[in-house]
C-alpha cells in the first residue's frame, strides 16, 4: 500500500467531515485539492478565507504523516496565513505543502494555495505542528 | 434596529453556510459562538483546527462591521493562530474579539477562544482585515 | 533576592549586548523598556521595526524565566508582530508581555508595545517559545 | 546606476545604524548580509533572534524597494518568523527574499534565513509591508 492510499483511508476513517481530497505526498510534501462549491463562497464571488485555513492545515498534516508515518495526534501549533489574490468562484483551491523542519517534537511547513490551473499563489500560509512522543494519550495531545 | 440585530441579518443573508452565532457587538468588540456537533470534531475528542480558525476569522469579521458599519468586501489579509489547550468536544467555541486598530485601510483584532464555561483559552488569534475604499467593486477586493 | 533582582543579573551576565531593561516581572507577565536614541530610529522619526521585535522578544522571554526559573537554553520558536501606529521619535519603547500559556514544552504568550506615556498601542506581538528538557545541551536547542 | 548601488546609496544615507549588506536585489527577490560578531550572539553560542528579525525585515523592505522604487515611508505592518535550527555563532546570516505579491498599497514576501554555507533554513520569515500613496507624509505613515 502506497502512502498516499494510506493517508486517504486513515482520512476516510477518521476525518469523514472534511471534503478535502489528497492528490499527492511524499519528499517532505503533499498536495491538497479542496473543492469549491456553494458551502465555500462567500460575497463578492470569492472563497471564503476559513475554507483556504482547512486547507492549508489540511497540506501541512498531510506532508508531515507522509514524512513521519501515521500519528492521529500531530497537531497544529499555529498557523499563519495571508491572503493574497482574490481566488476564482468556480474552481477549487489546491494547497501545495512543503515541510521547512522535522523535528522530534514540532514540525514546520509553508504553503501555497491555488486557484486550480492559476500559476499566481491566492495565499500562503506557514504553520507548526507538534509531534506527540510515543505513548501521548489523547488528553494529554494539546498540553505541551 | 441594533448594530447586533443589524449584522446578524446581513450575515444570514450573505453567509447562509456559516453556522457561526453573533452574541454580543460593539465598543470595538464581538462575541461569536461557534456550535461543535459532529461536523467540528477530530480525532482525539477535540474540536479542530478549521473551526476554531473560522470562528476567529468570524469573530474579526463582525467586531469590524461594529466598528465601521455593513462593509461586505472587507476582507482578511492576515491571520495567525495559537492552538493552546485541548477544546472541550462537548462544548460550543466562544471567540472574543477585541480590536487593537482601526485605520483608514488596515483593521487588526486580536481573539482569544474558549469551550464555553471554561475560562482558560483553548486558542488565541491576530488578524488583520483590509478595509476597501468606497465604490470598490468585488473584483478589486483582494488586489490591495 | 528576588525574581526581578535575579533575572537582571542574569541577562547582565549573559545578554550584555541588549540594550533593554527589565522594569517589572511575575504573575506570569513582564513589562520591558527598550531605550530610543539614534542607533533605534529610522526615517521619518520613528522607531525601527526591528527594535520593536526586540522589546516583545525580551519581554516574552523574561516573562517566561519569572514563571519557570533561569533555564537560558529556552529558545523563541515563533514570533509574530503587527505594526499598528507610528511610535514617538523621543520617547522609549514599552513592552507588556502577559503569558497565555507555560506548558511543558512550549510557552505563549501575547505583547503589547507602547510609547511611553501613550496609551495606544504601537505594537502587538505573540510569541512562542521553546522549553528544553533538563540535561539539554546548547547544540540541542534549536534542533526541538 | 544599478538598482543595487542606488538601494546600497539610499540605505547608507537614511538606515546608518543598520550593520545589513545587500548582496543582491532584482527580479522581485533581495538577498541580504547580516555579520554575526559578539553582538550578535546569545547564550549557547548561537544568533540572536532579533538579529534573524533584522535581516528578514531588512530583505524584504529592499525587494520591495528594488520592485517599486525608492519609497522610503514604506512599513513593515506583519512579521512573522519562525526559527528553525541553531545558527552557525561563525558564520554570518543570509537572508533571501522572495516576493509574494506587490499590490497598490500592500506587498507581501517571504525570507529563508541560513548561516553563510550551509544549504539548511535556519528561520524562516513572511512579512507584509505598507506602500504609502504618492504624497504621503512621514506622520501619516503608520496611521493606515
């Protein structure tokens, strides 16, 4: 089983709600298609910012279980994020991640958000996820 | 009709898809509840990150429109986002804003995050809106 | 001795190329003075912006020894600052850190910078900084 | 004269206080010299952060420049880093700019901070900057 499928089907399992959809992962990177339809618009014809924040923090987690394997409780630590270009209505939004750092306790990645088939970012974003050490139970995941 | 009954009728009409709840409005300030069902929750019982992000970028959104009046292309250009402690998976998110500035183009807020009843802050957010000039159309909104 | 008395002593010996002073720490805050004179200015009279970082990193990390005790190897992992009014020319730096969070590993916490004598705010900076495991060596710090 | 002598010229004259050295500019990117000696140090052995914060605010104020022109009231509004490995005490800090985006009245960029010769990021930064309208002056700078 390729990473790609397995991070799809532990998505699949334990992330039903989110509509995200992995297109690519590996060398420290992955890429993220989050379609857009009338749930992700809001005025003017645009997407709506919260929608860029899922996925862009959905690349980053994506990026980081490809480059350390499998660990449900890697969780963000911060996300920054600016927005740069109105993005397009009717296409969806590809987050395009690269990790800058693994570490044993916290990873970095950067990443671009497209509209699908524009060549010009309509955001970026960097974040930070923290690696729990083995053995980290559920309750303990936000307290470092 | 009040500032708070006010926006929250201009958000139901243009973010029908935001399940977001205005509380309170005003003094430079906004309260928004965030309601955590199913759809909001990630591995581990906790609430995840999108939506505290989106009840951030809400929270923003509605303490600006306080501030200056029903503006709907007023958009983010920045966030950031601390992720602090473990969010109750029973409980709605309260984000509270409070702005920090209102200038003629920039608008910044800070917004601290609770699971409601709980006093200590399960995140903490800084953004930033671009206020567009009068008689900008959509299409400029994101070119500032 | 006491906590003030300790953690001046301590950056006299260690940082003696900063320029800030500690005027107040405990409670989980610290309030820091960065003194303005030429080599801090920059054109159009006001304060440049990397002096402004300075104070909110100081302030952060001398909050942070008020609440965990001199452990020097505690290293900023991520520092974010929005500018928000042009500072007075002649007069110093202010910087008012109060911590959100002291976990085991890592610390938040939230800036505010003033002009001295203003009440508005030229500065907002959060900050999280990174707390070694005892026994951590210097060549460990940066590598969490 | 070349872009990079008249950013050089303009530096030395407005910003003497500044020990950063522009090695290149162009093409919507800057790279930047920070000499690293004992002021520049912290416990140890290791660069300071505020001196990271200098070169990354340093690179992108002269991309910015090298892309518009010589706008002196230009301001950092954000900045946001993140530090990534200990830096050489050794070697000196170079910073690479990379714009984002350059619109009418706000551009955004991104920096990788590394010690001279080694091909790791040691921080990495985004920052927005503030380009004022023409007429600006320098008491109205930080008000937008």
């Amino acid at each position: 089983m390729t990473a790609l499928t397995e991070i799809r089907e532990f998505l699949a399992t334990t992330f039903p709600q989110s509509s995200g959809i992995v297109e690519e992962v590996g060398n420290r990177a992955a890429t993220v298609r989050m379609p857009v339809g009338f749930n992700e618009l809001r005025p003017g014809g645009t997407v709506s910012g919260p929608v860029m924040m899922a996925a862009a923090d959905l690349a980053l987690y994506v990026a980081i279980l490809g480059a350390i394997g499998i660990v449900p409780l890697t969780v963000t630590t911060n996300l920054n994020i600016n927005f740069l270009r109105k993005p397009a209505a009717d296409r969806d939004i590809m987050a395009v991640c690269r990790l800058l750092k693994i570490g044993k306790t916290l990873a970095v990645g950067e990443v671009s958000l497209y509209s699908e088939g524009d060549p010009d970012r309509v955001a970026h974003a960097v974040g930070t996820y923290s690696i729990p050490k083995p053995g980290t139970t559920p309750g303990d995941a936000r307290l470092r």
